[in-house]
C-alpha cells in the first residue's frame, strides 16, 4: 500500500513539474558582448486562489496542497471562458479551476492568458415587496 502511494504521490509531481515546464533561450552577441533571456510561454492548470480588481496580480493554486504563488497580469492579459469567448475580469471568482499561459519576466512570473475551466456564473439579484393591508 505505501509503495502504490509514493507512486501516485511521485506521478502527481512530475505531472506538476510538466505542466509547469518553460523553456528559456539566453543568448549573447559575439560582437556587443551583450546578453539577451527570452522565456516562451508555459501552462499550468489549478485554481484561482484570489483576485482583487486593484491589484496587478491573481494568486493561483496548482493543487490543493500547494501554497498559491502570485502571477502577475497586464493590460494584455486575455481572459476566456471554456469555449474560447473573451470575457471580463469581473468573470474570475475565487475557487474557479483554470489553465494559465505565462512567460517569466525578470522575478516576475507574467499571465498571457487565463482559460476558465467552468463558465463564468450568473448572478440575478431579485428584490420582492409584501404588502399587509388589514381589513
């Protein structure tokens, strides 16, 4: 029994390790001396953990026992819901699954684009009245 679970444990890990892989090309000019770090683009998927309108960053979670890690947006940041619809910002809940495409910039890890995994939910708030009149 302990064998099978270090195995799922092991399995889980390097499915994170994965999905969390980037590839980063440094290059430097023979001529200028001058170095230059590209990152492409890496996925993960997990849940959206917090998001606060003011802010310039989502906490995301990868799994229940990982502690969030702060992913910053920016004004090219696309949002889509699970069939590819651009949506607002005010779409992202707390708790929601999603997959996130981001490149590492600096110490900065950078969001390209969120892809909820649930449509966004619709809220209507209906207000009733009772009114009593005696007889």
């Amino acid at each position: 029994m302990k064998i099978l679970a270090a195995g799922a444990t092991c399995a889980a890990a390097v499915g994170i390790a994965f999905a969390q892989e980037t590839t980063t090309t440094t290059t430097t000019n023979p001529v200028t001396g001058t170095t230059t770090t590209e990152s492409a683009t890496a996925t993960t998927t997990g849940t959206i953990a917090a998001y606060t309108p003011d802010s310039d960053y989502i906490m995301f979670r990868t799994s229940t026992a990982a502690a969030p890690v702060r992913y910053y947006y920016t004004k090219d940041t696309t949002i889509l819901d699970p069939e590819g619809h651009t949506v607002t910002w005010s779409a992202i809940r707390p708790d929601m699954p999603a997959t996130v495409y981001y490149t590492n910039v600096g110490d900065r890890v950078v969001v390209r684009k969120v892809v909820l995994s649930q449509p966004a939910a619709v809220y209507e708030k209906k207000e009733t009245t009772t009114t009593t009149t005696k007889p």
